[in-house]
C-alpha cells in the first residue's frame, strides 16, 4: 500500500504563513515592527561595557526579528520557486525582500558596532553568549572590509535593484526556456530538466542532440545573458575588492565559509593533479561504449542499453530504509519531511528546475523541491535532498543564527545519503552488469560533484580576472573552452558548442565561488565514508555529532573534532584514493 505522504505531490507552505494576506500576515507584520522599534531603541545602551545579561537579551531580541524575516522571506522564497510565472508571488516576493531590507537596515547598527568593537570587550561578550558565540565570531571575520554605516546603507538599497535584479532577470529569462527535442520521431516540447534527463539517454545521437538543443536555446540569448554576468561580476569586484579591501573575488567567498584561502587552493591543486583518474575512467568507459574516445555528450551515458525507472513512493522508500540501516534518527527525520507536507516533488511548468532544500527555522522540517522523472539520478537526488534536511533537523536544537551548516560542510549529510543509497541498491544487486552500472554511476556521481565543480571555479578566477579588465562574450567563451581543454585533456573529444556552457549555470551567476563547496563535501564524504567502511558502527556516533554541530563551530573545528585535517593536502588526496579505489573495481569487473 502507498502512504499517502509519499505519492508525487505540490508541498504546502502553511507551516510558515498560512496565507501570503490576511490576519496573521497583518499579526506578523505589527509584532516584527513593535520588535524592531524595540531594538532601535537599545541603541545607546550600546557600549563596551554592557553587561552580559543585557547582550544576551539583545541578541535573543535579534533573533526573534530574525527568526520573522526568514519565516516571511522562505514563504515569499518558495512560493515563487514553486510558481516563477506567477505576478502575485512575484510580488509578495519584491514586497518581503523590501521589508527585510528596511529591517536590516534599521537593526545595521547592532552588527555595525559589534565589528567595530575592541577585541578585548568583544572577546568578554562572545564568552557570555552560548549558542550565538559562532555567529557573533563570524560576523567579526568582516570587520576589517567594512565600511561606514551610511555607506552600508547604500550599498544594501542600490543592490536591490542592482546585483539582486540582475539575478532575478537571469533567472527570469532562462525559467521560461523551452526546448524542443526529438524522440522517438516526435519532437517534444520540454524544460530544461526534462531535456537534462536525456544526456543520459542510451542513443548517442539523443545524448548530442540534448546537449545541441540546450546550447542552441541558451546561445541565442548568449550577449543578454553573458552581459549580466560581466555586470554581476564587475559589481561582485567593486564592492568586495575596490571598496572593502577583500584579496581578491574569491577571498569573498572563502571568509564567508570561513575556510583560509590556502585551504581552497590546496583544494583546487588536488583535485587538478587527480584529472588522470577521471580520464582513465572516460577511457573505460569508452571501451564499454564501443567507442575510440568518448565525446563531450556521452560523458553521462548509461553503461547499459536501458535505463531502469523507479516509481515515485519507491524511491522514497528506498532512500528512507537506506538512511534507516545506518541510523533510525537520520531515518525518522527525513521520514518527518513528508509526513509534514514539505516536498514538492510533481513536474510543473513554470516551477522551478532542479532541486533543493530550504531550512528555513531551526525544528521545523525543511522544505525540499525536487522535479522527480523517475530515473536512477532523481532518486539520488531524493537522498541528496533530504540528507540537507536531516543535517538541518539534527541541528534543530541550535538558533536559527547556528544552526545552518557552513557551507563547505552544507554537502556533508546530503552526499553521505547518497553514498547510503548506493551501499544499499549495491547490497541488493547480484548481477555483475548492474552492479557495474551503480559503480559507474558513483563515479559519474564524483566526477560530476568533485571535478566539474572544482573547474567550474578554475573558470570563475580567471573570468572574474578578465571581465574586470573589459572581456567581452566571446572572450570569456574562449577562456571556457581552455578550461575545458585541460578538464578533459586527450581522454574526451570536445565540440565547440560547450563554448556557451557556462551561461547555462545558476550557480555562478547567483553565489560566485559556490561551487567548491561540492567538491570539498564531496571529498570529505568520501573520506568519512571510508572511516565508516573501517571502522562500522562505532563511526555513526562520530557522524550525527558532526551533523549535529550545524553551523555553531568553524568548519575546522568541526572537522578536527572528526579526526581530519583540512589544510593537509593529504587530507583531500584521501578523498581521491576512495575514488581510485572504485575505478580499480571497476577495471576488474
Ligand atoms: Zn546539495
């Protein structure tokens, strides 16, 4: 019998508004104006010698404000994910992040003083404050790069209507996307995530076609889309480079996940040495084609002439034993997601592609999107998803300032999930040829997480280099196309036509240098992953701890306590070894 909770369903969003107008919207927005006036009001009790109980006070008045903006911004955030088409979420959209900027730019100076603090009192007031320690730390690590209040005033208002804008358009633009591909001697119409399912169709004449008809679409709006990222970026550089001092683009993001520069390039480094790995994997693969040499468009090509498809409430089931073997309370957790109504799982146009999980307040289960087709790739995705939600659900004891994992350890439970996923069908698979299948898609898995990822960033330095100094379109192409050339090496013939590929990836417009963050987690599961193979049970204890932390301790902290060492380059070639690991059994097979 199919649980109700886990047919194919739209989410509902009534744990955070039960209405986008109305009475408790009107109760919300009253209490968060008394509230912030409140807080405005403490403003000359500002000073370096506050008493604790009074910071403390203060702070939990801080997160109680913060607690309501995150409540209205995830409802505005999620009902436009769930409908981009729609003017009325589009507007209560615009209105909530409005409203949260005028908040923030009335409770500024809190943050303000507080980084323009001396060390000494600073250091006597983190001591005091318990569950906030790590944030109130955090917000100190830009102290250095920031500028005067009203300065920070203008910089907030003008990027509303600036880099923020500029995002919402991309998004805007690409949303409404449509892709015609032939299949089967019929053209269809699609999204975008119905035409990425097919770069893995079985057909090497559908897997090129898919690739062509994305680049088509993307390439004819190639200048307006490659001309917003030139502007987002020229922005992320004047602001962060220019005006605040930071080293350079991506020391912005590296102090925002509190990870020292070194550690990134260390990162980066590893991962360029071990490209022969992946390219000794596309030579096997290659073999297993019949091929000479893969091209571009069949690096996800299935390894077998079908593709197995698995309805909707067994993937969720098979996704919640997986989690259940390890830990019952990994598995209860995510089980708590459906039975609260937090997935939406249906195909819809206008919705938005991909996936993803939305945490929005600390105990209550997380909203995940997911477009769910039916092929082994969406039921990883159903694990990578709700791995996210059990990190946040394990971290629900903390503040809604802690208990959002860094973002180097964002990936951490969402890519373990998927490891238990795959232990799990590996386990109940006999054949060699699908086993050999699963193996293959782990590494198609890591190749896609760990290298991709790591090159899309190697792009990233140099395109925010050159665009700052006046590249055009065609020139930041060109540099894809070297970056892509040393990805792939003489293992994979590549086309001209993934010259446009970079336009087609949110992730660099929306959070530059995001993308490392895959890598690293993707490296550190497999490391612990190991350490679980290892060490069995005695590991799981050592894990929930890690997910427990959620964003209370500085990545390092929490992954010493775990018993590595990030800056060892050692550290990362772990992570590797794991991977040659599954290549020499595959080799084998
Ligand atoms: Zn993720």
């Amino acid at each position: 019998m199919i649980q109700p909770e886990f047919q194919q369903t739209r989410w509902t969003l009534d744990d955070l508004l039960p209405a986008h107008e109305g009475p408790e919207l009107e109760h919300i927005l009253a209490e968060l104006e008394r509230q912030v006036a409140q807080f405005e009001a403490s403003r000359e009790r500002l000073s370096p010698d506050i008493g604790q109980d009074e910071f403390l006070d203060l702070m939990r008045l801080y997160e109680v404000i913060y607690v309501k903006l995150v409540r209205l911004g995830g409802y505005a955030q999620l009902w436009f994910s769930e409908d981009t088409q729609s003017q009325a979420a589009l507007g209560f959209l615009g209105r909530m992040e409005q409203l949260s900027t005028d908040v923030q730019n009335r409770t500024l100076f809190f943050s303000l003083w507080w980084k323009g603090l001396d060390d000494e009192p600073a250091r006597r007031l983190v001591a005091a404050s318990g569950d906030y320690a790590y944030y109130l730390e955090s917000l100190r690590r830009f102290t250095p790069y920031t500028l005067s209040e009203p300065e920070e005033r203008i910089i907030n208002l003008k990027d509303v209507n600036g880099p923020h804008a500029l995002v919402k358009l991309y998004q805007m633009i690409t949303n409404r996307f449509s892709f015609r591909l032939e299949v089967d001697g019929e053209t269809r119409e699609m999204t975008r995530d119905e035409l990425a399912a097919y770069v893995r169709d079985p057909s090497p004449e559908v897997r090129a076609a898919a690739y062509r008809e994305l680049f088509h679409v993307y390439g004819d709006q190639a200048a307006v889309l490659a001309q917003i990222y030139n502007h987002l970026v020229r922005d992320w550089a004047s602001e962060n480079v220019t005006l605040r001092g930071i080293a350079s683009p991506i020391a912005v993001r590296n102090l925002g996940n509190d990870i020292p520069d070194p550690v990134v390039d260390t990162l980066l480094d590893v991962c360029r040495k071990n490209m022969p790995i992946f390219h000794r994997y596309f030579r096997l693969k290659a073999r297993w084609l019949g091929v000479e040499r893969l091209r571009r468009y069949d690096i996800y090509a299935p390894v077998r002439a079908a593709d197995k498809t698995y309805p909707y409430p067994e993937a969720v089931d098979m996704v919640l034993t997986s989690l259940d073997r390890f830990s019952p309370a990994l598995a209860d957790h995510a089980r708590r997601v459906f039975v609260d109504g937090h997935v939406d799982s249906e195909i819809r146009p206008g919705k938005r592609g991909g996936a993803f999980c939305a945490g929005v307040l600390p105990g209550v289960a997380p909203w995940v999107l997911v477009n769910y087709v039916g092929k082994t790739d969406h039921v990883f995705t159903l694990a990578h998803e709700l791995g996210h939600a059990v990190h946040a659900l394990m971290a629900g004891h903390h503040s809604a300032l802690t208990f959002h994992s860094a973002l180097p350890l964002a990936e951490t439970a969402s890519v373990f999930s998927e490891m238990l996923l795959n232990d799990r069908m590996l386990a109940q698979e006999d054949d060699p040829a699908v086993r050999r299948d699963l193996l293959a898609r782990v590494f198609d898995n890591a190749y896609a997480t760990v290298a991709r990822q790591a090159y899309f960033v190697l792009f990233e330095l140099k395109a925010h280099k050159h665009a700052v100094a006046g590249a055009t379109a065609d020139d930041l192409s060109a540099l894809y196309m070297d970056n892509l050339r040393e990805h792939f090496g003489d293992a994979v013939e590549l086309s001209d036509d993934f010259r446009w590929e970079w336009i087609a990836i949110p992730h660099i417009y929306q959070t530059p240098f995001y993308c490392y963050a895959y890598s690293f987690g993707q490296l550190l599961v497999l490391a612990l992953y190991r350490q679980y193979r290892q060490e069995g049970a005695s590991f799981v204890p050592r894990y929930l701890k890690i997910l427990a932390h959620g964003g209370s301790h500085s990545p390092d902290h929490i992954i010493s306590q775990a018993g590595f060492d990030m800056a060892s380059p050692d550290f990362w070639q772990g992570g590797f070894d794991v991977l040659r690991g599954f290549l020499e059994e595959l080799e084998a097979l």
